[in-house]
C-alpha cells in the first residue's frame, strides 16, 4: 500500500461517528434532494437526471465538514446516464474527497468527463445493481480506492487493465471465462467476485498484496486453480469467504502446496455435508465459519491440524453429534457457536478446550446425564457462563451449576 493509501485509510477510520448518526435532515435543495453536512442525500426522490447542482455559497458551507469529505447519495433513482460534466459544479464544495452512490439505478452509461476537474477527489464510486455492460472508462480517470460494480451485465473489463485499486466489488455473471484484463488489475485489500457463470476458476488479478477475497454466488466448482497456479503468490491472503457457493467442491482449494496461509475462512450457505478435509491442512487459521451448510457430525479428525484455531461457528447446521475428542488438539480454541442444530445433550468435547474464558453459544436448554463422570468433566469448564441453561436429563429443573453442588459435591 503506497502512502496516499495509507493516509486515505486513516481518514476513512477516522470519520466521526456523531456525523454519520446524530445529524437531523438538512434543508431542501438541488431538485428535492437534503443538504446536511458531509452529505448531499437524494436517495428514493425517483430522480430521472442528475441534479443540477448550482452550489451557492450558502449551501457550500452547511455541506463542509472538519473531515472534508461530501457523501453524494443518488441511490434507488431511475438515472439512465450520467452526462458530461454532471458532477463539475460540486468543486465549489470545499471537499477533500468524494463518494458516490450510485447503486440501484439504471445506468447504462457514464460520460468519461462526468468527473471532469476533481479526478483525484474521487475516492469511493458504488454503482452496484445497474446497467453497466462494461465498465466505464472513467473510472481510469478516478483515484478511486473502492469501486462496487456488483449486479451490473458486464461483459467488458477493458477500463480496469493495469489499474490499482485498494478495494473492489465485480459482478461477473454474464462472463464464463475470466476477462483477460482483469488479469492486469491490481487489488491490494479486499476483492469480491458475484455471480461468476463457470465451473473452474481459471484466472484472476494480480495478487501479490491482496488480503481479503470473498466469492458470493458463484456457480464456481472448482477452486485449485487459487493454490495451484504457481504465477500467482497468495502468501498476503488472510481471509477468505466463500458465500452462497452451491456447486462448490471446497477440497478443491487444498489440492496443491500453495502459498495459502489464511487466518480465517468462512463457508456459508454451500451445502457442505461434512467439514472439508482439506482444512486441517491450513494449520494457520484462527477462525473457521462453517454456518449454515449440513454438516451432520463433527470427528476426532475434522479439526485435528488446527492447533491455533481460535474460533469455531458452526451454527444452522443439522449437527446431531460432535466426538468426545472433537478439540482435543485445539488447544487456542475459545470460541464456539453451535445455535440451532440438530444436538439435544450437551456435547462434552468442549470439556477439553483449555482456553479462559470460554465463550460457548448454543440454542438452549440442553441437557445432560447427571452422573458423576460426566459432572466431574463439566466442572472443567466451570465458571463459563452458559452452564446454567444445561439441565440434568432425569430432572430438568436442575441446571449443571446446582448439580455440582447437589450431585457432584457426593461423588466419591
């Protein structure tokens, strides 16, 4: 990440939670639209056209924050395009950087002088669920750090060739194959791929400094080609989530020795029946979500490689059993939720996690047999919070923290 980045993060962290929620409604102005500081709000007015925005020097000073940053939000309009020079009268704003949101139009077209004289202002463009069929070339114009082109039928990715670009969202629902030029695009934080219309994955952007890579609705089988291509170098990617990945065969990640080393992966809403194998492999990971698949049972081995896992989601699953010796090698787990399976008692291989304190959730009551080996494992574990909602099976008025003083205090 090159210095202006780095200094673009820091102002985005550092924008002031009392701007963004305690403001009340600005006046009226531009076409209907709400001044307010630091945002020019035009959402839902079933706009056909950008305002025009004839900034006086009233207006201009209401709108100026200590941050300097204007929000111009045009959401859910009917805009069909976006002219020459139709944001131009905005420099009269004394604003360091702009976001634009333009998400939930019906964009077709955008004007390569629609930004015309604050290019290097232009930090945030969302213009998710239009229709772009190729990604403007303005944009090559933009100093944009976050670009969100999600929903769109793009079939051409030509503006986006050699481009570096901090974060990205990209729909690619109309394309089987991966665009050529979107092998010359650089993403250095965070990339999100929609709706890929192929199999195999059989290209990608370059690499080298990505941390983040999320794939969402994909129709994607096959995943090898991220750790088996050796011209790619994944050795910066910490987190990875797979989302509403029906048809993916997740083993197909762990087929090669790749430069994966992720901290944390999620795989939601793919169907999953059991804990993929290949995950024990990633020795690195921190953080495992595997919520809402169909996963039935959890092995002695399922997350045996995983000795610095940290954290384990496992919930909206119909798990109706977890081996007793399930974590016995996950010495750093200290977080586990299994809301709304299919478990009815209690699963003792959480007695095993060593960690403290230990945050466990589950949909209770559960229940459990109250003998005295089963109390004495329990009493491991004594002092998380959650005991109280796990009741003895043969009398259910009696949670575990009594039974430690009622049954176990007797145990020889």
């Amino acid at each position: 990440m090159d210095n202006l980045q780095k200094q673009v993060v820091l102002l985005l962290g550092s924008l002031s939670v009392v701007q963004c929620f305690i403001l009340t409604t600005g006046p009226e102005c531009f076409q209907s639209c709400y001044c307010r500081q630091g945002m020019i709000d035009c959402r839902n007015r079933n706009l056909d056209n950008v305002p025009n925005f004839d900034v006086t020097p009233e207006i201009a000073s209401a709108l100026l924050t200590n941050d300097r940053v204007l929000k111009v939000q045009l959401d859910r309009n009917n805009i069909q395009t976006i002219g020459s020079q139709a944001f131009t009268n905005l420099t009269s704003v004394n604003a360091r950087y702009f976001f634009f949101y333009l998400g939930n139009n019906r964009i077709s077209d955008i004007d390569i002088a629609a930004f015309k004289s604050f290019e290097s202002k232009v930090l945030q463009v969302f213009l998710q669920n239009n229709r772009l069929v190729q990604v403007p070339n303005e944009i090559t114009q933009l100093l944009v750090t976050n670009l969100d082109l999600s929903g769109n039928p793009l079939t051409n990715f030509d503006a986006l060739a050699d481009k570096s670009i901090y974060q990205m969202t990209l729909g690619l629902g109309s394309v089987s194959t991966w665009p050529q030029s979107l092998s010359n695009t650089t993403v250095t934080q965070s990339f999100q791929v929609q709706g890929y219309d192929a199999n195999a994955l059989n290209g990608f952007i370059r690499s080298s400094s990505l941390k983040t890579l999320i794939l969402a609705e994909t129709n994607l089988v096959n995943l090898s080609y991220l750790n088996c291509e050796k011209s790619f170098n994944f050795s910066s990617l910490s987190d990875m989530f797979l989302r509403n990945n029906e048809r993916l065969d997740v083993d197909s990640l762990f087929q090669c020795n790749g430069t994966l080393h992720l901290q944390q992966i999620s795989i939601r809403g793919s169907h999953l029946q059991s804990i993929p194998f290949g995950l024990s492999r990633l020795g690195s990971l921190l953080k495992i979500d595997l919520s809402n698949n169909s996963i039935t049972t959890i092995g002695d081995s399922d997350l045996k490689g995983l000795v610095n896992l940290e954290q384990l989601f496992i919930s909206h699953n119909p798990i109706e059993s977890i081996s007793l010796h399930a974590f016995d090698n996950n010495v750093h787990l200290s977080t586990v939720q299994f809301l709304d399976t299919a478990l009815s008692t209690f699963p003792l291989a959480v007695t095993s996690l060593q960690s403290r304190p230990l945050n466990l959730a589950f949909t209770y009551p559960m229940y459990v047999q109250c003998r005295c080996d089963v109390l004495s494992d329990l009493a491991q574990i004594n002092g998380t919070k959650t005991l109280n909602r796990i009741y003895c099976i043969s009398q259910a008025t009696i949670d575990v923290p009594t039974a430690f003083d009622d049954i176990l205090s007797k145990c020889p």
